[in-house]
C-alpha cells in the first residue's frame, strides 16, 4: 500500500524529532504542524515549500511541494522548520536568518545543501 503524503510527513517528522537532542525536544515542547495545499510565496516569485509560524508555534508544509520529493529531503525540510522554531524559543533575534538555521540543522545530521538545490530549482 502506498503512503499518503499525511503519512510519509508524519513519518519524516518521527525520524528527525528522534535525532533532536532532549533538551531541544523539551524546548520544542507544544509544538504542532499542519499540510497545506498550498502556501503563499514568502518571497516573491518562490515557491514556499514550508514556514514556521512562530507565535503559534505551528509548521505549515505545502501539499503541492512536499509530494513529490523523497524521503531524505522532505526530513531535511522539517528539521530546518523545527530549527526555526527551536531559535525562536531560545530568544534569538535571527531565528529567520537561514544560515543560523541551516547550521541548527546540520548540527542535527540533516544537510541543507542538496535539498536548497532541489527548492531552488538547480535540481529536479
Ligand atoms: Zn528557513
């Protein structure tokens, strides 16, 4: 039987929560998401794959995107929300600078490097 995109996420979203160190996940604590069909451009002329919603602590991911990318890179998309959401917690001001969160990111053993090059159309 095949996977539902709800499943596969959920899934993805098991896989990294498991590699978040206790404190993170303490620090996470309350947090939930929701799949989308689909979200407005946060920058204009890009497609938004996904976004934290800080003050409510909620990650928004975009149906129409996450369907048809693989395993490894629909993981290293919600880690790198979470990482969003983890900075914001930790009181940082930049927890929307992407290279903090892309560094929070591989810190946890997800690499944002190839999937950037899928987001950003280098690679199909
Ligand atoms: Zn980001």
């Amino acid at each position: 039987m095949t996977e539902t995109v709800e499943e596969r996420l959920a899934r993805a979203l098991r896989v990294v929560w498991q590699r978040l160190p206790a404190s993170t996940q303490a620090l996470l604590d309350g947090w939930g998401y929701r799949l989308e069909p689909t979200l407005p451009p946060l920058v204009e002329g890009r497609v938004t794959w996904a976004k934290c919603r800080g003050s409510e602590g909620t990650l928004l991911f975009s149906r129409d995107q996450i369907s048809a990318i693989p395993d490894w890179a629909l993981q290293t998309l919600a880690a790198h929300e979470l990482a969003h959401l983890a900075l914001l917690r930790q009181g940082r001001d930049g927890w929307r600078d992407e290279d903090r969160t892309d560094a929070l990111t591989a810190s946890w053993g997800f690499e944002m490097g190839r999937l950037r090059d899928i987001v950003e159309g280098r690679e199909s």
